[in-house]
C-alpha cells in the first residue's frame, strides 16, 4: 500500500478515533448550522451529507448571511424492505424534522432532506425506535447492499435476499461511534472492544458498493457495483453465486483517466460460508492495493484493471484459501420494474406505482404520500424499495387487495400509475439541484418537463409504447447510472447535457457520447431525427438502444 502522498481524507480517517472526530462538540455549537471540514468527513460515515439550498445561496450572500445548511441523511436498508409500521415512523419523521419529501435513492433507500443540526440527534433516535439506522450508507465503506426486488421472479427470492442482510452485516463497521454521539451510548473504556480487523484505522480508500441479482431480472444494474453477485438457480435450487468484480460508473470530464465500467465475471462459490468468505477478502484486496492518494482513481475498478483480472483472482484466491470454481450460466433479459398489480406463485399481490424520480410527496392532484400513509395504516403490505427509485405494495393476501385497491383508487394512484407513458416509467433522474453540491445541471427537477417534450416526437413516430430506458445525471459522477441507459443524459453545464446511446435492456453494455453539450432545442432535435429513423429502420422487437449501436451512431 502506497503510504506517501495520503489524501487529505485517508489523514482525517485516520485521526478520527473510530469515526468520532469533534462531531459531538460540532452539534452543541449554535452559532452555525455547519460542521467542521474534517466532521464533514466523517459524518457520511454516519449516513450523512452536509449540503446547503442552492438556490438560496445569492440571497443569502447578499444579506451577508452564512449559507442556508442542512443535512441529508440516508437510511441502511439492506435489500430495501420496511414494515408498514416503519414507513409510518419515516412519514412522521419526514414531517416533523426534514423537508417531508421521502425519496427513494437509486440504491434500494431512502433520504431525507433539509434536517437541521439541531434535529439530527431526535431523527436518529426516532430511526433506533422503528429499528432502523444511517450507519455506513455513505462514506469510504461498504454502503447498502442492494438486492433484486421483485419478489414474483423466484420461489427463492427471500432465501437470497437474506444475503444483503448477512453481508450488510458481515461489512459493518465495528465503531461504537454512531451510538455514542447519536444515541448517548456510555462510552467505551477499553478501546481494544472496537478493533475493526476489516477497516483497521483508515477503512477502505473509497466507497463500495455490493449487489445481488436473481436472473432473469437485472433491476439493480449487478454490473455497475463493485461486487455484483448473481444468484444461480438450478432445478428450483440456489446453487451459489458467479461473482463479478471491478463495476462503477462515475467518470469526471476532462480526466481521461477515470472511465465507467462494468464488472468482469470471475468465478462460481457455492455455500453460504465460502460466499462471504469471497465477499470479504475482495473487501480486504480493495483496502490493501486500491489508490489512497488520489480518490479519482480510488474504487475497486481501477484496483483490478491496474493489477490485472487474472492477478486479483490469484490473491482473492489465496485469501480464501480455496478456488473459485468456473462461472455458471445465467442470462438477464431485463432491468425494469413491473408496474401495476401482479401477483407470485404462492398466489399474494403485489402493486408497483409510478413514482417520478423516487419523490413522495403530496403534490395538487396527486397525493402520493397521503395515499402510501393510509396504505401503511391497514398493516396489510410491506414496503419494498426497487433500484429503479420505486417502491413496490408488497406481499398482500389476496383476502386484502380489495381494501388496498379502494385506497389506491380514492387517492388517484391507479390512475396516476396507468396514465403514465413507457418513457416515463422507464427513466430515473438523480437529485441534483437544489441540495447536491456536486451538480453541474438540473437532473429531478427537469426531466419530467424534457419527458413532456419528448412523449409528443415518440407518438409523431410510433413509438409511444416503447420502454426505452432513460437516464439523467445533473454532473458525471452517474448517480441514476446514466451510462447504462439507452438514452442518457450527462449535465456539462447548467441547461446542458451530454447524450448518450446504445445502452441495452439487460444492463451488460455501456453507452456512449453521442453528442456533447447540447441545450434543450438540440437535444429535441437530435432525438426528432433518431427516433424518426429508429420507427422505420429498427427490426421487429429491437430496442432503441441496440437499434443505435447497429446503425453505428456510437
Ligand atoms: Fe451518488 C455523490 C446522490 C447513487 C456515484 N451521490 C453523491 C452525493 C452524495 C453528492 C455528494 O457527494 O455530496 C449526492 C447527494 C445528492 C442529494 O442531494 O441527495 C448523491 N447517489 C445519489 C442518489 C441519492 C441519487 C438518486 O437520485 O437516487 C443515489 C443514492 C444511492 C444510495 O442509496 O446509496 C446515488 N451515486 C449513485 C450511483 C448509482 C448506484 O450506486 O447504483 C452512482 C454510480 C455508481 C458508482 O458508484 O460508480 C453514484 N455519487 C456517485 C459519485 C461518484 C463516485 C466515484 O466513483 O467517483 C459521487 C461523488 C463522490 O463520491 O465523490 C456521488
Ligand atoms: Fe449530484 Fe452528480 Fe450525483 Fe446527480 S450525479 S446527485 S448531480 S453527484
């Protein structure tokens, strides 16, 4: 490991004392609504992000006031489930002490918005009381494992999705921390109790990010984590799992050496113990060799392609102390969520509604919160978080969907969720403005109004029933994973984008630039003429973005 020119970041880990740093001190000081730089740091380990409104910040400027701070805090849910009850907690939380939107994140989670320093410490606690935390869903850690959501795919759908708990788990970190600052934990005395043999002081060099998926469904795009993990099904049996190594997505403009990739399939383990064994040192092999002096190339991608796929198995291998065996077969024919009622094998019902962009709030004509509230109040579903930004009604007996049905009508949901175009039902956009520091354009806040204008070019040629799958980032980190969409969208600057083809239905193919910088008449165009020769030209249930790669547009 590479011990001179440490980033700044890998010196504040280190002199954190167990992720502690001055944070409690930061929360009693009320002359700002900020913390120091160096907590800043180590909040995120908590599942927190400093931001600022962005949209105030001239005014604010101008009255000479500092700016307007705040909090996201985001919840670990390993595999996205919450118990009616659970949702209930986060509506009143919402409420009570953040802006009241719950949005459901591109990983299986929600955030919450807007919490003020002062509210941290009663938010946290109101989590501990619904059973539920922040711990480690940001930072240089193992964030929350995701898991395939629908669980109409596979008899043994709930066998596999206990692995994101198990592995959630088995990657937590071992600092008292979190309980002692936000849940005034007696601290502890003898230090030794919190060793962390995993993350030793300086935890991994980046963020890390773990998948499972069950074929044929690919809904939590396996191959943009840095371990994805696809379930292998033989006779109705999990046999084990193929293991791929080395997915992300975030590139930076300008800095040719930082680039998306999808993760290489390595190897098959089968059994519980030799899974999380292989989870585990691939952890440790990312700790040891990957980058800790310049955080751009610090995610396990850059890790194996700068040692080799071929070096990185030997290592894991000899960690392990025994041999991958040959991947399996698989095949994935889709990513997307299934919308409307459906029902499973063991004959319960599950409702998936249209969720913009993962936003549930209340809106004039539209009270999605108000409706999920009484769906919870009836006790009678689950709520299961899809990687899409949705939410799926889950596991109602069939004795129940009648009551669940009434509600979704009376509050407008059904026909809410049945009016919505296949664009729209197939496109994510990432929160950027007005809370993340980091974008460079609008991404939430604008595709629905881009969607409006394209739906009328996709009826002009035909084409409204096609589910092309459609991306917006407000910046290229690729938080809605833009890159892995049919039709992305890249924010360059404010009003601008990079667009982006030839991603595939499955989530095994990249896109690529296809045009840069282009405002909103550009764009409308550009898509005008594709989708135009798209309608005469494509084959007979070929999809935009495989049609895009064979005519060689990218
Ligand atoms: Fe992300 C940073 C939002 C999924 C790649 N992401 C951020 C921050 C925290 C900005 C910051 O660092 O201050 C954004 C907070 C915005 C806000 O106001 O809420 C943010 N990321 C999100 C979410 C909420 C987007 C959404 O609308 O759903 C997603 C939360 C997922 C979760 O529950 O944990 C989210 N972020 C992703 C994904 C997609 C995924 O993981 O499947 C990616 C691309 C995949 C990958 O990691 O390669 C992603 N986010 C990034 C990066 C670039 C990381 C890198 O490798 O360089 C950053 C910037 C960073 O880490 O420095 C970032
Ligand atoms: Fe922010 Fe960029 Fe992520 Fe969008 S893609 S949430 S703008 S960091």
């Amino acid at each position: 490991m590479d011990k001179t020119n440490l980033t700044v970041i890998e010196k504040i880990k280190q002199a954190s004392q167990g992720l502690r740093g001055t944070i409690a001190d930061g929360l009693l000081d009320d002359l700002t609504g900020a913390i120091s730089e160096e907590d800043q740091a180590l909040i995120k380990f908590h599942g927190m992000y400093q931001q600022d409104d962005r949209d105030r910040r001239e005014e604010r400027s101008a009255k000479k006031l500092e700016r307007l701070y705040s909090f996201m805090i985001r919840l670990r849910l390993p595999g996205g489930l919450l118990t009616p009850e659970q949702w209930m907690a986060i509506h009143d939380i919402a409420g009570e002490n953040t802006t009241g939107v719950i949005k459901i994140t591109t990983r299986q989670t929600i955030q919450l918005h807007g919490l003020l320093k002062s509210k941290i410490k009663p938010t946290i606690l109101a989590f501990s009381e619904a059973r539920l935390d922040s711990i480690a869903t940001c930072g240089d850690i193992n964030r929350n494992v995701i898991c395939a959501a629908h669980p109409g795919q596979s008899p043994l759908h709930a066998q596999v999705h206990a692995y994101a708990g198990k592995i959630s788990e088995l990657l937590m970190p071992k600092t008292r921390a979190y309980y002692e600052i936000w849940l005034d934990e007696e601290k502890i005395a003898d230090k030794k109790q919190e060793e962390d043999p995993l993350y030793q002081d300086r935890y991994l060099p980046r963020k890390f990010k773990i998948a499972i998926a069950i074929p044929p469904n690919n809904d939590i795009d396996l191959f943009t984590n840095d371990i994805g993990l696809i379930a292998i099904v033989e006779s109705g049996q999990l046999m084990g799992f193929n293991i791929a190594v080395g997915g992300g997505l975030s590139t930076t403009h300008g800095n040719p050496a930082t680039y998306a990739r999808l993760g290489s399939v390595i190897g098959f383990v089968a059994g519980e113990t030799n899974l999380l064994k292989a989870v585990y040192e691939i952890v440790t092999i990312q700790r040891d060799y990957g980058n800790r002096t310049d955080r751009k190339l610090a995610r396990l991608k850059y890790t194996v392609d700068k040692l080799g796929l071929e070096w990185f198995k030997k290592e894991l291998e000899s960690r392990m102390g025994f041999d991958l065996q040959s991947p399996r077969p698989y095949s994935f024919t889709d990513r997307k969520d299934y919308y409307g009622w459906k029902k499973n094998e063991q004959g319960n019902w599950f409702y998936t509604p249209f969720i913009e962009n993962g936003r549930i709030t209340d809106e004039a004509g539209h009270p999605l919160k108000s409706a999920l509230l009484a769906i919870a109040q009836t006790g009678k579903c689950l709520f299961r978080f899809t990687g899409n930004q949705n939410l799926i009604l889950a596991d109602i007996k069939p004795e129940d969907k009648k009551e669940l049905d009434l509600i979704l009508e009376k509050f407008g949901i059904l026909a809410h969720t049945a009016a919505a175009s296949s664009i729209r039902k197939n496109a994510m956009a990432c929160v950027a403005f007005n809370t993340c520091p980091l974008a460079l354009a609008e991404a939430q806040r604008y595709l629905p109004s881009l969607l409006g204008k394209i739906e009328p070019i996709l009826d002009k040629h035909g084409l409204r029933d096609q589910n092309i799958i459609t991306r917006m980032t407000g910046c290229p980190n690729g938080c809605a994973r833009p890159y892995a969409a049919e039709i992305g969208f890249v924010g360059t600057a404010y009003g601008h984008y990079n667009l982006h083809l030839g991603g595939d239905h499955q989530g095994t193919r990249l896109n690529r630039i296809y045009r840069e910088n282009l405002d909103e008449t550009a764009i409308l165009t550009e898509l005008d003429q594709l989708l135009g020769v798209f309608s005469q030209e494509r084959n007979p249930s070929e999809s935009f973005g495989d049609f895009s790669v064979r005519k060689g547009w990218v």
